[in-house]
C-alpha cells in the first residue's frame, strides 16, 4: 500500500507523514484484504420480519431498553423515538450527527426538537455495512439504546433469526471520485479510494491503534463480509483502568456518567500491562478485541452515515475515532466527493 493520501482535507502534512510512517510499522495481525467471500445482494434489502432485542440502558444501567429492527418499505435506516409521539423518526445520516460526546464517545443522531435524539448509535448502525442490510426502520422507547453483553451479536442473532429479504429497486454503491485523506493534529488519519479498476465493488479496511497501555499496537486488514462481522461483532468497547476510576469518583457528579450501565461484562478495562477483565478475539495469543470493535462498529458506523446507500472503496484508519470518522464523513458532503457507482 503507497503513500498516495489524495486530496488532502487538512493541513497536517508533516503529522500525517509522520504517522504514516507509525501506521506502516504495525504489521498486520491479521490480514483478509483479498479476501474472495460472498458478495452482497444487488438489490437493496431489508428485514423479513421484525427484530427485537432487550438489555441495560446505556446510559441509565439499571432500566432495561428495548430496540426493534423492522422492515421498512421506503430508502436508507430510521429511528423513531416511539416515547415521543410528536417527533418524526430520525434518519440515519451525517447530517443528523448531533456530537460525538465529551467524557463517554459516541455517536448521538438528532433531528427536529432537541429532546429527539438517540445517544450511542454505533453499535446498531454498524449493521447496515457490516450485513448488507439497507433499509430499516428502528424504533426505540427512549433516546438511550441498550448495551449488551456481547458487542453487536445481540442485535446480528435478532436479524438473522427474522431473515433478509431482497426488494425490488437495485443496490445503491458510492464511492470518492478520487483518493482523499483528512489528518488531525495528533496524528491520526484517514484515507478513502475508489474501488481499484477492474475489480468488483466491495469495502475494505485496514485498520490499526496504538495505545500507551496493554492495547498497544493492533492492525488488521480485511473485505467486509456478513461471515466475518458476525465473528467479530462480539468486540466490546474499551475503556481504560484511569477512566472507569474517574467514572466511580468523579464523574458521579455528572448526570451522564453517573448511571452509565458500563460492567465488567459489557466493556473491556485495560491496565497499562495488563487486562482488568478476560478479553476476546484472540489470535495468536494476543487479544484483538480493541481493534475489531474500532474497525467493525465504530468505523463501520460511521461509513454507513453515508445516507443514500452502500459506500464502497478502500478505507486507511490509524488512531482515528469517531469526532475524526465524523468530520470525514461531513466533508465528503461539504465537498461534493461522493458519486454513485453504476
């Protein structure tokens, strides 16, 4: 892979070349950029029929939330607060992108009167690439989702339980019209091209992180495909050890960290050398649970808020998280560099 970063959206030159340089240091732990796997459906798609799942708030961890996924006739993800019957349901989109949170990140999506929002939508959204799944509406009994025990596969069992059907209007497929990069100040990039010529439309990423603690460096390279997302769908957010113990003291004082419903089971604490508790996804003896989770819900999500259908190319992530995602994503808007594959 060269150092073409395109047309670039930032002015980082010398940090980006710097972290390039760091980026092309992490050997890949795992590598499925050629993969050959089965591709997605040519039309676009939506459920059979509804599909439902239930765990701890989120955000207040001793209610318990309720999410159902339901067919959808009409184009793109939608969710409807059903708590507030004067409010429309919420597309799934960039421009719908309210913050990308302070103390807790995430993804929080609002449209039309400020109380109709949704906070982490990242883990639910991040289905639309990684099953190929297009159209969706998704209702919701508050604005705070539930977490669950095992990343997303709460969420992909219910789906696959209720089946995907094809529908009639044909796959939608969007790509850059050339290369492109936008690189923060400490570092962290991203790089997005067109699918190579010749070859078929699909998405690929590679991915890596490099933390100062027992994460380290991790990097993997892959086609996305259902097979794999579902394998990997169980990688849990990460926090570290000094955060969890800012949340227990400190944060208490805040209305938002106050009745997280973050455990042990849910979310992964890393020390600096090592785990708090057991981590996942292990590949040769080393834990890739952090990677998996940046690259197959966090990234994921964020290419889906690409509204009008399926982003395909080849997607660079190094260090980046999702006010950078985001930010990419807007400007991909704000500079007219998206268009339709045909």
């Amino acid at each position: 892979m060269n150092g073409d970063f395109g047309l670039r959206l930032d002015d980082h030159a010398d940090a980006l070349h710097r972290a390039w340089e760091r980026f092309q240091a992490i050997p890949p732990d795992r590598d499925q950029y050629d993969a050959v796997e089965e591709p997605y459906a040519s039309r676009q798609t939506t459920l059979a029929a509804a599909a439902a799942a239930e765990g701890s708030g989120t955000f207040a961890g001793r209610a318990v939330r309720r999410i159902v996924l339901e067919p959808f006739e009409g184009e793109g993800w939608w969710m409807d607060r059903c708590d507030l019957l004067d409010s429309l349901p919420t597309r799934v989109s960039v421009r719908n992108v309210w913050t990308t949170g302070a103390i807790v990140s995430n993804i929080v999506l609002r449209s039309g009167a400020p109380h109709n929002y949704v906070r982490m939508v990242e883990h639910i959204v991040a289905l639309k690439l990684g099953l190929g799944l297009d159209n969706v509406m998704i209702r919701l009994e508050s604005g705070d989702p539930p977490l669950f025990d095992h990343g997303s596969r709460d969420l992909v069992d219910a789906v696959e339980r209720a089946g995907v059907v094809e529908q009639a209007a044909p796959a939608r497929l969007f790509a850059v019209k050339e290369p492109v990069s936008l690189c923060a100040a400490n570092g962290a990039f991203l790089r997005l091209s067109p699918p190579p010529a010749g070859a078929p439309p699909r998405l690929r990423l590679d991915v890596a992180i490099d933390f100062p603690n027992v994460i380290g460096r991790q990097r993997v390279r892959f086609t996305v495909n259902r097979r794999l997302f579902r394998d990997v769908c169980v990688a849990r957010t990460n926090t570290s050890f000094l955060k969890r113990l800012y949340c227990h003291t400190v944060g208490r004082l805040f209305a938002d960290v106050r009745h997280l419903g973050y455990t042990r089971r849910n979310i992964l604490i890393a020390g600096r050398r090592r785990y708090v508790n057991e981590p996942r996804l292990m590949d040769n003896g080393k834990s890739l649970e952090v990677v998996w989770h940046r690259a197959a819900l966090d990234l994921l999500a964020a290419l889906s808020l690409v509204e009008e259908g399926r982003l395909v190319g080849d997607v660079v992530s190094y260090k980046a998280g999702h006010a950078l995602d985001v930010r990419f994503i807007t400007l991909l808007y704000r500079r007219g560099l998206l268009e339709e594959v045909r």
